[in-house]
C-alpha cells in the first residue's frame, strides 16, 4: 500500500459530442425496449456540425420485421433523436436539434448472431459477443466510488441543472471537468488540481487581454461555487489549484466543434481509470450484450461485497464467449482489504446470481428503458430509484454474508 499518492478522474457534460452520441443511442435502445422487452439493439451515432448519423443492427416487435419497418417507426427515431438533442440543449447554428440533418443507416440483425443468442428449446440464450467485464467498488464515498470521479460528475450535472434551471444562463451544453485528489493511505485527503472547462456564451472568457474580465469573473465565480458545494471543505486547501477554461474563449463546442461519437468515454462512464475496463462500449447496447448486462453485474456484486463490509475495495472480473450462456470465468480481486479470502466469493457468488446473459437482466430488471439516463454522468453511482440504475441496490448483503459464514 502506497503512502501518499495522486489519482485524477475526469468527466465529460451531457453536451460533449461523444456524449450527445451515447445519448441518441440509447435513447434508440429505450424507445425499442418500450415497444418490444425483447428487442435487439446495437446502435452507434455520429454526430458532427449539423448531422447525426445512426448506424447499427436491430430486431423489434412491431417496429423493424421481416426486413420492413412498420408503418410511423422511421419518423418516430427521428422525433426521439431530436427531442434527445433538444433536452440536452443544443439551439446552436452550427447544431440545433430542430434544423440538423439526419440519416437512420439502422438495418436488421444478422441472422448468424441471432442463432447463437437466441434461447432455444434445447439451449440457453448466449452472450451476445464474447468479451471480458470488470466490476468495481470502494469505500472511499458514500456512492462507493472512486472520489476522483465522483466529484468529477457532480460538477458537471449541478452546471447542468443550473443551466437548465436559468441559475446559469451564461453556460452552454459542452463541458469537461477532472479532479486531482493527493491520497494518504489510500484515502483522500487533498484536492490539489481541479480542471473545469466550460462552453460559455459570447464574452464570458478574458485570456491574454482579449475579452471581458468582469463576464469572465462572473463565470469564474459560479465554477468555483460548484466546486464549494460539490467537493467535503477539507479537501479545499489553500494549495488546491484551480483551472477554469485553461485556454480561454470557448464558445464554439459540441458537435459543432468536435466530432462525437457512440462509446468514446468508457473510462468516463465506469470508474475513471481506479479500475480495470474489458474495452466495451454500453450506450447503445440492449441488454443481452454483456458488455453492458455484465459489467452492470460486476458492479452490482462488487457494490454489495464492500457494502456488506466484507472488503474496503473490490475489483471483480467476469469473461464470455458468443452464443455460450454461462460465464467462462470469475476473478474476485480485494486489494489486501478484504476480511475472507476471494476464492471463496468467487465460489458463493454463483450461487447467490445467475450470471448467464438472461439471468442478469430477470435478477436487475434490465429489460426495460431506462438507459438513456445512464449516458452521461457514469453508469455507476447513481441513485437505484423506481427501475431506475437496479444495479446499484446493495440488497445482496445478507446473503452474502450468510453464504460465506456457512
């Protein structure tokens, strides 16, 4: 165990461009997932200065069969992307959600992918790809998650209410924002960087005498007030230093100053670098690709394992192949903080969930739209409300608990 040390996380707003992309896609997922629980999706979005592109293979009841699409089922993607972009709040003239162009390149599922997902009379439903998983969880706060990345997040999402709300009207949707904490045996104890750059409207920056100071200063002001109330007083300190919009003016941004695309902040969305990643993507996945239901899982187990005291940190890793139901493989890391030996969770765990693609999504209640909320601000952490982010419960507790005193 190392002393002292620095870890940083960073997070991205709702209106960076990978992150409108992540949301278009599942916004495609829950508005398939209404129509049909069943229903197949992988969609992947572009998204550039204005235009989105949806490109991807799906299956739905009602929606997209026999090679057809259902009468109405084209205009209603297209109404959902824009109502998506609308919600974030692009009414910019490089990306408005009313006047960008849009092209749905969605088509049907492979049938040779169906056959080997699909359950059957003498099989199991498969993993829809094969793949490696990583779950994670730390006592280091009360979401147990990495600090680092939390605070990141809720920077980002107070700005946005704020935004939203009218509190901040001088913000626009794209937005970064990273936490330097200094760790002293393992806990945090000093924040000793803070980076939050924010789209702004026109003259709120002053850099190198160009600009309006006192706009500037305004919009100064209100960061560091975010970051007041996001972040415990005792990590503040008078060596903390803060970084607000580093390189000036930033008026041009979202898609219109970058392009965006599905799955580009995988790190962003698990736990900002404290833990392994298998390397998929979620946003625009149904539940049957376990890259989403399985690290969903993973973290599911990881949050109760600490949860029910049995370790400070955990790290659990899951592995598949495509079209094989059962998992190949169960690690179960504690990092030396754990009070029983891993083996033996690694034993219990199967017996307390079934890991297989179908068992995932019947134990959480995946089958359902409730993806699009999970596309910015991280997957992980968030309040398990209503149907809402299930994979946050710490409802496995006793059980677990039970089954490693046996």
């Amino acid at each position: 165990m190392r002393n002292s040390f620095l870890f940083t996380s960073e997070s991205v707003s709702e209106g960076h461009p990978d992150k409108v992309a992540d949301q278009i896609s599942d916004s495609i997922v829950d508005l398939f997932l209404s129509k049909d629980p069943e229903a197949r999706v992988a969609c992947e979005t572009l998204t550039t200065t204005q235009l989105v592109v949806l490109a991807g293979e799906i299956r739905c009841k009602g929606v997209f069969e026999n090679d057809a699409w259902a009468p109405g089922a084209l205009e209603e993607i297209e109404a959902t992307v824009r109502r998506t972009v609308r919600e974030i709040g692009y009414e910019q003239s490089g990306f408005h959600w009313e006047s960008f162009r849009f092209e749905n390149n969605l088509h049907g599922q492979s049938a040779h992918i169906a056959q080997g997902v699909d359950e059957g009379a003498n099989k199991d439903e498969g993993a829809g790809d094969q793949g490696i998983m990583f779950g994670y969880a730390s006592d280091e706060t009360p979401d147990l998650m990495p600090a680092t990345l939390d605070y990141s997040h809720k920077i980002l999402e107070r700005m946005a209410a704020d935004r939203k709300a009218g509190i901040a009207p001088f913000l626009e949707p794209d937005a970064k924002s990273q936490v330097t904490l200094r760790y002293a045996n393992e806990r945090p104890v000093e924040a000793t960087a803070i980076v939050v750059s924010t789209q702004h409207a026109p003259g709120y920056f002053f850099h190198n005498g160009e600009g309006d100071e006192a706009l500037y200063t305004e919009l100064r002001k209100y960061v560091l007030g975010v970051i007041a109330d996001v972040l415990p007083a005792e990590l503040l300190t008078a060596n903390t230093v803060y970084h607000i919009n580093p390189t000036g003016r930033f008026e041009i941004g979202g898609p219109d100053g970058d392009a965006g695309l599905t799955g580009r902040k995988i790190i962003v969305d698990t736990y900002g670098g404290a833990s392994p990643h298998g390397g998929g993507a979620f946003s625009g996945k149904d539940p049957t690709k376990v890259d989403r239901s399985a690290a969903y899982i993973t973290r599911y187990l990881a949050k109760n394992i600490v949860a029910a005291g049995l370790a400070r940190r955990c790290t659990i890793q899951l592995s598949y192949a495509i079209g094989v139901a059962e998992p190949l493989s169960i690690y179960v890391d504690l990092h030396g903080t754990g009070t029983v030996e891993e083996g033996r969770i690694e034993a219990a765990i199967p017996q307390l969930v079934r890991l297989t693609p179908k068992g995932i999504r019947t134990h959480l209640g995946l089958n359902k739209p409730i993806y699009r909320q999970t596309a910015a601000y991280g997957h992980f952490g968030r309040p398990a409300e209503g149907d809402a982010f299930p994979w946050e419960r710490t409802d496995l507790t006793d059980k677990l608990k039970a089954a490693l005193a046996a």
